[in-house]
C-alpha cells in the first residue's frame, strides 16, 4: 500500500483553486523520488500495481456479495494520457462479470437532445458493480468550453461564466445524488506534460504498430493545449468535493500512474468497511440440512 502521506499530494483538497503547475506529471523527477531511484519506484510501482490488483479482485467480489454499494471510477485526460492503458492494466484482475466500462465520444443528435448528464445517467453502475468512465460529462465542462460551437441545440452561442458555474453546480449535485444513494465516485485526472504527448504522438506516428492509435484530431486538440488546461483548471477546482475528490495523478511515467490509481481504488473502496452478509440462524440450518444430506449420499451415480 502507498502512505496515505505519500498519496495526498495527488488529491485536490476541496475548496482549492487548482493551479496545475503545482502537480507534477513526473514523480520520478521529484526530490523525494530522486533519493529512491528510478529503477527502485519501477519496481516498487510494479510490485503495488500486482499487489492492489489482487486486492481489487477481492474488493470487486466483496462488494457484489454486500451488494449495497457501487463504484464509479471517472478517467479524464488529455490525449495520449494513457486512459486506456491505465484501464486495461488495473483492472486486469478483476471478474468482467463485475466491471463494465463505457467510453464516451461526441454525443450523437439524440443524446444532444436531452440533458447533459442523461447519456451517462444510463451507464452507471448498479448496486455491487465497479463502472468505468473512460471520458464522462466532465467532457461537458472541458471539450466543449474550449469548443462551445460543440455544444448542440438550444445552449448559448456564447456561454458566459455563469453558464459554466451551473454546469458544475449540476456535476456536484449528480454527484452528491450518487454518494447519498451508495455510489462511491472516485476522479482522476492523468497528467501528463506537453512534451510527453508529443513523444506518444510521435511514436504513434513512427511505429507501423501504433499507426492506427494516431488522430489528426488530436493534433488539431494539442494546439489547444493552453485552453485545456485552464477548462481542467476551473473543473477540478470546481468540482473537488469531500464525497466525490479529484486526483491529479503524475502521468508521464505509466508504471507510476497505474500504481497510484489502482492503489488509490483498493484504499477507497477498503474504507467503505463492506462485509460478506451473514446468513441468518434459519438459513444457516437449512444450510447444515442440506451439508448433512449431501454427506450423506452414497458415492457414484446411484
Ligand atoms: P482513444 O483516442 O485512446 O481511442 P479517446 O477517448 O480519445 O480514446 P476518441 O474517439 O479519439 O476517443 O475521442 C473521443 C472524442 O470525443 C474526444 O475528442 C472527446 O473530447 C470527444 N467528446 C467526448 N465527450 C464529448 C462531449 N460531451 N461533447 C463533445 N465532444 C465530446
Ligand atoms: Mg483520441
């Protein structure tokens, strides 16, 4: 497990103005990674991602055995961020019985028709399940203020402040509805720096493998680096809220953002105290009833 002290530093305290220069996007390069070493964190980090991949698969079981609660895990990032991988690799262990991912692209006509929220009100997890939100309606505060052209029938042509302030309101009270009702909703936003994207754009570019992973849309978004960031800004500040917290987690480093997001995961989902139900004192006869008839049975197919 990571100390708690150690995991802080990620978490945008509620009520804080979020500027991201004070996030790191590379832990490796920070005073206190620099005295353990690169190669010990890469170990180190391998071994946690392991280690909170077997207790995720735990949790996940004991959570549809209590069956009172869900869990939300919203991923947001740049492009390139490493969502994907992030996905794949913590959630490796995990029964896909239990675990259902949904990732969300621009809105079609029908769904710009209604609410914002209503296209993902339709894929939250029910009761014992873990949902993952690869892009969710947070795109709904960032994409589109930085494209409010984007913003479908019937909103502003030029949203003000106030309209922006609203959407947050909207986000907090969603998200305040899900936690009263036994959503647990945990945010992380992968970050990772301008000349790292580059890098994965270019490699995406250069090996025929990764070809197919490269959009020119992404370069087109890339030129909006600096609008991004601000929408990332005012969202995080906004919406970082004790029930529902963002995580900035440091992004340039694969194998430090997966530890850290699965470990994360393991520790909040541990805090919920779940337990397995117990079976009440009528059952549990029926249960030994039924041990003793079965121990009973001759052996073979008579
Ligand atoms: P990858 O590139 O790794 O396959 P991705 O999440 O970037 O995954 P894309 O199909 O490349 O998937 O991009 C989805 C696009 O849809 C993003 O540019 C995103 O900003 C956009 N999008 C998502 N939600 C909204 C929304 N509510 N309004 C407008 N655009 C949105
Ligand atoms: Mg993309």
């Amino acid at each position: 497990m990571i100390k708690n002290k150690l995991l802080k530093q990620f978490l945008v305290e509620p009520g804080t103005e979020v500027s991201l220069k004070d996030y790191v996007t590379d832990w490796t390069e920070t005073g206190e990674a620099r005295e353990l070493g690169k190669e010990f964190i890469k170990e180190r980090a391998t071994a946690i991602l392991e280690e909170s991949r077997a207790s995720l698969a735990e949790a996940q079981e004991l959570l549809y055995a209590s069956d009172t609660h869900s869990v939300l895990i919203i991923l947001q990032a740049m492009d390139a961020a490493g969502k994907d991988g992030t996905i794949r690799h913590v959630m490796a262990g995990v029964n896909p019985q239990g675990c259902q991912v949904f990732s969300f692209k621009k809105p079609s006509a029908e769904e710009l028709d209604h609410n914002f929220l209503w296209r993902y009100m339709k894929s939250l997890p029910e009761r014992g399940r873990i949902g993952i939100f690869n892009r969710s309606y947070y795109e709904d505060v960032l994409v589109v203020k930085v494209h409010p052209e984007w913003l479908g029938p019937g909103s502003p042509a030029e949203p003000d402040a106030g309209f922006w302030r609203r959407r947050y309101e909207d986000i907090n009270n969603f998200e305040k509805h899900l936690a009263r009702n036994g959503t647990l909703v945990l945010k992380f936003f992968l970050h990772v720096s301008k000349d790292e994207q580059k890098r994965r754009f270019l490699e995406r570019l250069t090996n025929p493998e990764k070809h197919w992973k490269f959009s020119e849309a992404d370069l087109a978004e890339r030129a909006h680096w600096k609008s991004y960031r601000k929408a990332f800004e005012d969202a995080l500040s906004a919406t970082s809220t004790k029930r529902a917290p963002w995580h900035v987690i440091p992004a340039d480093r694969k194998y430090v953002a997966r530890a850290l997001v699965a470990d994360i995961i393991v520790t909040a989902i541990r805090n919920l105290g779940l337990k397995y139900p117990e079976v009440p004192p009528e059952q549990l006869a029926r249960l030994t009833e039924a041990r003793e008839k079965l121990e009973g049975e001759g052996s073979g197919e008579s």
